[in-house]
C-alpha cells in the first residue's frame, strides 16, 4: 500500500455487495431446506450459493489487490484494513467463545445434573434414574434415541500429529515473514509453500479422523452431546483451516508474480494474523476437547 496519507481513498460504486447479498440468501436458503429434508432442490441451491461466493472473493478481492497495486491507497487506507482485520477475527474468538461455551456448559453443568448432582436430584430419580454422569457419554439419557459413541477419539494419536503441524505451520509462516521483512523473496516462497503443505496435509489427517470416528468409533453428530460438541468445534475449525489454506496459497501465488515489499504488505501479514489465531484455537481445542 502506497501513496499519500493525506487522502482517504473511496472507490466508485460497486456491483459485488449486492452480488454478495444474493449469493448469502442463496446459501442459506439452500442450507435450511437441505435441513428440512429437502436435500435435492437444497442441495442446488446451496451449490449454486457457495459458487456465487467464491466468485465474489475471487472477484472483490481481486480488485482491492488491483487498487492496492494501483497506488491508491495511502496510510490511512492501510489502518482501516488493519483494524477491519481485527474485528474480523474478533467476531470469529467470539464465535469459538460460544461453541466452547456450549460445551463447557455440557460438561459443567448440563450433565452433572441429569446424574442427580444439586438440583438435579428429582430429575435424575423421576426422568433418567439409571443415568450414570461421566464425561464423555458413551450412554446418554435416551440412549434409544441418541445412541452413544464405542469410543472417543484418543489424544496421543492423529490430534497430536494435527497439533504438531499446525505448531510447525506456525513457524514456517513467521519465518516467511521474517524474510519478507528482509526482502529474502526465495525463503519467502519457500516459507509459505511449507506452511500451505502442512495446512493440506493437517486437512487430510482431520479427514481421516472423521472416517475413523464415523465408521469405527459409532462417533457421530446424532451420538448425543458428546457427538455434537466433538464435530462442531473440529469442523468449525477445519473449516477454518481450510480457508486460511486458500487464503495463504493467494498469497503464495502474488509473491510469486512479484507483490509485496518489506513495507507493504499487509495481505500478507492480515493471512498470517489469521493463521496464528487458528493455531491458538486449536490449542484450546486439543486440550479441552481430546485432552481433558
């Protein structure tokens, strides 16, 4: 980003908010019918969403990095990127405060009362009298209706190897900035060729993970609380991971055609941010979800 600091630069209108707009209604139009049951017509029109929002990322982006590339865009334009970076990954803490609220919730409170601890009592004894409490539930209250997992997924197996690359990605990407930052543009290509590696190959072992659980394991989304905090939270984040693999393969791809500087480069630096937030987020998930 470069140019004066004097001005504020405000494109002419654009066609892609309201692009936008129908490719959101469209996806989740899609998704709530494929909830419902409706899975042909949902699935079509989910498609037909998602398609629609990776052309508006392909295209929008492509014109704010047309614009940066441009010169227009001065210092002042540069803090607002950085501070609409921030409340982005603000917003997604909060959206992970909330599914690990979900499940501490669960484990805290939600399950020990059903077992009959505090006021729970009476219900225990009147509802589910041969509930037993534990963590994590391989019977739940209505086992015929949810039944519960044979087995959770252990912590010292595929999570820890998951663990060991994002921790390496880590690494890996601060070094390519580090070299960016010394304008060192070969390790900067290679820096980030690793990082997006151990990002597909994190991808394909989560993969993995979920054939075990799913096919050997009975660890489901319908196997009770346990299913459903388990896939929520390590889906959310896979898909998280998924998109800063895309996000970090861009960047990868304008390095190579030349952008960036040791000055100006925050496409860079906001995917990096990104990245070592999900790095952070699956610390948490390690532990409180596989660990403890």
């Amino acid at each position: 980003m470069s140019g004066s600091s004097s001005y504020y630069y405000v494109p002419e209108h654009s066609h892609w908010p309201i692009v936008t707009s129908v490719g959101l209604f469209l996806t989740l139009v899609g998704a709530i019918n494929i909830l419902h049951h409706n899975s042909q017509v949902g699935m079509v029109v989910f498609l037909l969403g998602a398609l629609t929002m990776a052309f508006i990322l392909f295209g929008w982006f492509g014109s704010v990095v047309k614009e940066s590339r441009g010169g227009l865009y001065g210092s002042m334009m540069d803090r607002s990127f950085r501070w609409g970076m921030f409340w982005f990954i603000f917003s997604e803490v909060m959206f992970f405060c909330a599914f690990f609220g979900a499940l501490f919730y669960a484990r805290i409170y939600s399950v020990p009362w059903l077992g009959g601890e505090g006021h729970g009592f009476m219900t225990n004894q009147i509802l589910w009298p041969d509930f037993q409490a534990a963590w994590p539930l391989f019977k739940n209250p209505d086992n015929a209706l949810f039944h519960g997992p044979k087995h959770v997924i252990g912590a010292w197996g595929i999570p820890a190897i998951n663990t060991l690359l994002l921790l390496t990605s880590a690494c890996t990407l601060t070094w390519a900035h580090w070299a960016l930052l010394r304008s060192k543009r070969t390790q900067v290509i290679f820096g980030l060729l690793l990082t997006v590696t151990l990002g597909v190959i994190f991808l394909g072992c989560q993969g993995y993970e979920y054939v075990l659980a799913h096919h050997h394991d009975g660890l489901t989304l319908g196997s009770g609380i346990y299913g459903s905090t388990f896939f929520m939270l390590t889906g959310f984040h896979g898909a998280h991971v998924t998109v800063g693999t895309i996000m970090l393969t861009t960047m990868l791809v304008r390095v190579l055609k030349g952008h960036f500087n040791e000055s100006d480069h925050f496409g860079f630096e906001a995917c990096a941010w990104y990245w070592h937030f999900v790095d952070v987020v699956w610390l948490f998930l390690f532990i409180f979800v596989y660990c403890i």
